[in-house]
C-alpha cells in the first residue's frame, strides 16, 4: 500500500536538494563569469598600457623589447587565468555530480552484486 505521507516527505526532501544544489550551480557560474569579466578588463588594461607605452618609444630595439615583455606577459598570465578557470569549471562539475554521488554508488552496489552471484 502506497504511504502517501512518506512519499510526500521523499518529494520534498529531493526537490530541496535539486534547488540546493541549483543554487549551488548558479553561483559557480556566477563566480566563473565574475573572474572572466575581471580577467578580460585587466588585459584590456595592459593592452592599453602597452599601446600608449609603443607609441611614445623612439627606437626599434626598445619597440622589440616592449613588445617581447608585453607578449610574454599576455601570455603567461593567459595561461594562469586558463589554469584557474578549468579549475573551476572542475569544481562546479563536481558540486553538479555531488546530488547523484551517492544514488550511482548505490545502484552501481546492486548491480555489482548482481553479477557476482
């Protein structure tokens, strides 16, 4: 016989952890879209930075120079931003497996001991 009341509370413990876990989601988005648009107004920056530095140089070898440093520098702090940015898109997709962490565990048990015996 179906318990209507232990189904209710089983409904609504799942639909607080889909919206916690939504939330969660969200402002790991929220966060990865904050620190790409600081990301990208500081390179802008430094590229500003550069151009106002290359038009006031006078000579090739200093224009060479700046512009070695400026590559450099884009480019490694590129790689730096990059690193950070997979590392939180690793993260949210962690915090979006965690919910289902524990029914996969579960279920994967059954199966396994199905084929065992």
């Amino acid at each position: 016989m179906i318990n209507f009341d232990e189904a209710n509370k089983k409904s609504k413990e799942a639909m607080d952890g889909m919206l916690k876990s939504y939330s969660e989601i969200a402002k790991g988005f929220q966060a990865i879209a904050t620190e790409t648009t600081d990301y990208s107004k500081k390179s802008f920056q430094d590229m500003a930075g550069f151009v106002e530095a290359l038009a006031s140089t006078r000579s090739v070898e200093a224009v060479f120079e700046l512009q070695t440093k400026y590559v450099k520098s884009a480019y490694e702090g590129f790689i730096a931003e990059s690193t950070k940015i997979t590392d939180m898109y690793a993260d949210l997709a962690k915090t979006a497996y965690k919910p289902y962490e524990a029914p996969v565990a579960k279920s994967t048990a059954v199966v396994a001991a199905k084929n065992a015996a």
